[in-house]
C-alpha cells in the first residue's frame, strides 16, 4: 500500500481572507518570526493546504455523518441542524487563500503543472462547499481586503467553474511543463506524482457530473467519459496517513475521547444492518459478516455487531441494547490512520451507476449490462483492497454475486455506501436519490424527529446554514442565500 505519511511542521501562517470580515482583522500583530509571502515558495503552502482540505472534508463529515447514520453521537443521539462552520474555516481561511498564492507564485514562475495542481485543489475545496451550502462566494472570493463583503454565486454558476478549472487542469497536466519545478515530499498525498493528479482530476470531475446526472445536466455517457481517464488502481486512492506526531484526528476525537471518559460517538443500524446481513442476507452460508465491519467498529465481544438506531435511546433494531462503536485500532481510528478524498473503489462505483443508468436503469428497475456489473465487483474488489481483507467469500455469496440480470441500483449504492465510510460525499448521494429506502435499503428517518415540537419533523436535513461568523460579517450578502435547512440545493430541485 502507498503511504505518504504526514509529516510537516507548519512554521507560517498566510492570513488572507476570501471571506467577507470586519477591518478589524487586518489590524493583527503580525510575528517578527512569520514569512512573509514573497520569502514563501510554492512547496511551503503545498503541505499545508493539503492537510486543511482534508480537515475540511472531516469537518464536514462530523454533521454529514450522522445525517446518513454512519454514526450517532453517543448513545443514539442524532443531529440536528448544522452550520458545518469547521468546514467554512477551512476553506475560506485556510486552503483557498493559499491557493490562491500557489496559483500567482506558479503563473510567475511558469510551473502549469503546479498550477494546475492548485486548480485540482481549488475545485475539491469550492466543490464541496457549494454542495455544502449551495450558493456561495467564489468569483468575488478573493477580492480582500478591497472587497470585504463578497457576492454569493449560484451553485449552478459555480459548477459551470469547476467544470472549466478542472478542464483547464487537466489540458495543463496532459501536457509537458519545461519548469523543472516540481512538488517533490511537501506533496503529501502524491509525491509531486503529475499522473496520479491527471487521473485525480478526471475522478473528481466525475464525482461532480454524476451529482448532475439526475438534474438532466449531463449525462451518465459524459460521466463514463471521464471516469475513464480516472483513477486505475487501488495506488491511485487520495488518502492522508497521519503519524504517531501527527495523529489521526478520528483517533483523537472518537478513541481518546472514549478512553478518558469523554462523550464520543457510536456506529448506527443504517450501517451496520447493511453489513451484518440484516438488509441484505447472505445466502452462501459462509459470510456472517462483510469483512470490512470489524475494521471500522467494535461490540464488546458479543456475537452479533448491532448498531444504534439514529434518535433512539440506545436501542438497536430489534429493540434490544445496541452494541457497535468506533474500533480502537480500526481503519480510521488508529492513531497513524488516514483520511480519504476519493478512491479507485468509488470510481468504480462510479462508473457502475452511471452505465447502471445508460442502460435505461431507474430506482427500482432489476438488471443491467455487463458493464455495469463488472465496475459494481471490481468496486468491491478495490474497496477490499484498500482495506487490506480478503473479500473472496463475500464477492462469492449469491446476495453479492447477484448477476447482470438481477443487478439493481440499491446494489451499487449499498456498496458505495460502505467504502466511503466517514467521506462527507455519501450525504450527496443520500440527497441525489431523495433519501429513499429503495437505493438506501431500511433507510429511516431519524427517530429524535418524530416529535411535534421539532421545527423540522418529519423532514431530511439536506445543507447546512451558514455560520454565524459570515452572517456578522457578510450580513447582506448571507442573507439574500440564507434558506431552511430542509431547503434542497440547486442540482437536489427538481
């Protein structure tokens, strides 16, 4: 397995902001010890830039997470509305306006392919923050201190950008950079890698179409069109390994917490009846389990893995105690763990939905092309990989073997549901297909809603609002895009 550790002491901090604020922040006293930009080269920010998009995907996970019941907080608890403003920090303070100086640093020094890294980066960051929030700022985004309160872009604007930035990315990587200016270990995922960040933007642009597909914007042939420029093995996977300095932050914020007697959170039924045979029965007599549960959760040394129903008092589905919490040595809860971006395993998955769909696939329908299934085990199989288990069993059961014939949707989507296990992309899907229990098997609605005082009953959380922080600086502008909770984004409406 490819491991870049993390391994960066951030000795400078860039303080621009693309956001709007007060001029009270710029009137700081600045560090007689901190670079200034000039004395910054592009491999300084590289680093730093990286490990924040990564901690902003986390950030959005924390809320997003509990929406699709990957987890609960603990006990059973389930979410309630969220502004996601770790993630707004990350984006608009920290990974954006540094991007934004790798991006002058490497027109000036005639580096495209650094550049166009940064593009790759700029789309990540702005991609998810739109999904996050649906309109927000970005062509006006970096226009501080002379503009402090930026407009918000429409989301469909912003998808329009992206699709150009990562083009443009893409056009510069396939093509030589005579610079001799490369990313080298600050690049702490790729090693300065040019090919893997050419098939990384064909990924994620996509992940991005596919959110479009059922809007009627592009189409599921387009989406196979990049996906097969995309990632081509498990070596491909955008994952940043922390280090016994560095630790994981699931690590500290789940296990530590836990084992110092602080509240953490615990691994819903929505997951692990999707694994344990609940949803879909294994027919071999072999497999119990999948294999990748144990990697991700832990029930005390009982027989049966039962995870907490979403809103309850700690119940599990049969009404009994529920058992299932984060694994102290697990996947992503051990101390030197990683955070994952995007995977070889979920382009497949990709590529299965989008040729489930190009075959005239719908919601409910039952069988599809050779194409399609293939990328559904070949998905499963790099999802093994990545894992690091042998899932020959589990591919060979008749639930999971199921045949072209009888492929359905909620078979891909179970699938994808399970690798991206902790990645903020799976509430995207959740919403692409409107929450329902026929693509999201025995998918129900969290149990603390089914009160009448809730201003939300009944009701799937589908963005978040913005923070409080933007609407005290930025108030006109927040409130003009500001919208319910419950509100769809621009490619959820119909």
């Amino acid at each position: 397995m490819r491991k870049q550790f993390l391994n960066i002491t951030i000795k400078v901090l860039v303080l621009f902001f693309f956001i709007g604020c007060s001029d009270s922040y710029y009137d700081i006293n600045t560090p007689s010890n901190t670079a200034t930009v000039d004395q910054l080269r592009m491999q300084d920010l590289v680093g730093p830039v990286l490990l924040n998009t990564m901690q902003g995907q986390r950030s959005a996970e924390l809320s997003f997470g509990n929406y699709v019941q990957n987890f609960v907080s603990t006990g059973g608890g389930a979410a309630g509305q969220t502004t996601a403003s770790g993630l707004w920090l990350q984006v608009y303070l920290n990974a954006l306006p540094n991007l934004r100086i790798i991006k002058d640093k490497a027109i000036e020094n005639d580096a495209p392919h650094i550049n166009a890294i940064a593009d790759v980066l700029i789309a990540i960051n702005i991609g998810i923050a739109t999904d996050t929030w649906d309109n927000v700022p970005f062509s006006e985004a970096s226009e501080a201190p002379e503009n402090t309160f930026p407009a918000f872009d429409a989301q469909e604007s912003i998808y329009n950008q992206l699709f150009s930035i990562l083009d443009n990315a893409i056009s510069a990587l396939e093509n030589p950079d005579n610079s001799n200016l490369t990313l080298g270990d600050s690049d702490i995922v790729y090693g300065g890698d040019v090919e893997k960040w050419l098939r990384t933007a064909y990924t994620i642009k996509a992940r991005y179409q596919l959110h479009l597909v059922n809007k009627g914007v592009v189409s599921s042939n387009e989406v196979l069109a990049s996906i097969a420029n995309g990632y081509s093995s498990t070596e491909d996977d955008f994952l940043l390994f922390f280090d016994e300095r560095n630790i994981n932050p699931w690590y500290s914020e789940e296990i530590l917490a836990r084992q110092t007697g602080n509240l953490s959170k615990d691994i819903a039924s929505q997951l692990v009846s999707s694994m344990n045979g609940d949803y879909f029965p294994f027919e071999g007599g072999i497999v119990e389990i999948d294999p990748r549960l144990p990697l991700f959760a832990e029930n005390g040394g009982e027989d049966e893995y039962k995870g907490f129903v979403s809103g309850s008092e700690g119940l599990a589905p049969d009404g009994t105690d529920a058992n299932t919490r984060f694994r102290t040595d697990g996947y992503y809860t051990s101390i030197d763990s990683p955070l994952l971006l995007i995977s070889y395993a979920e382009a497949k998955f990709i590529e299965a939905e989008a040729a489930f769909l190009a075959n005239g696939g719908t919601t409910t329908s039952t069988g599809s092309s050779e194409a399609a299934y293939s990328a559904y085990l070949e998905g499963i199989q790099a999802s093994m990989d990545m894992y690091g288990v042998d899932g020959s069993d589990y591919l060979a059961d008749p639930a999971i073997a199921v045949g072209a014939d009888e492929l359905m949707l909620n078979h891909i989507m179970k699938e994808k549901y399970i690798h991206n296990f902790l990645n903020p992309e799976t509430f995207v899907d959740f919403r692409r297909y409107d929450f329902s229990d026929e693509v999201f098997v025995g998918l129900e609605i969290r149990q603390e809603e089914a009160s009448d005082d809730s201003d939300f009953f009944g009701q799937w959380f589908r963005r978040a609002e913005y923070p409080a922080t933007e609407l005290n600086r930025n108030e006109e502008n927040v409130l003009a895009n500001q919208e319910t909770p419950v509100t769809p984004v621009w490619w959820d409406r119909d």
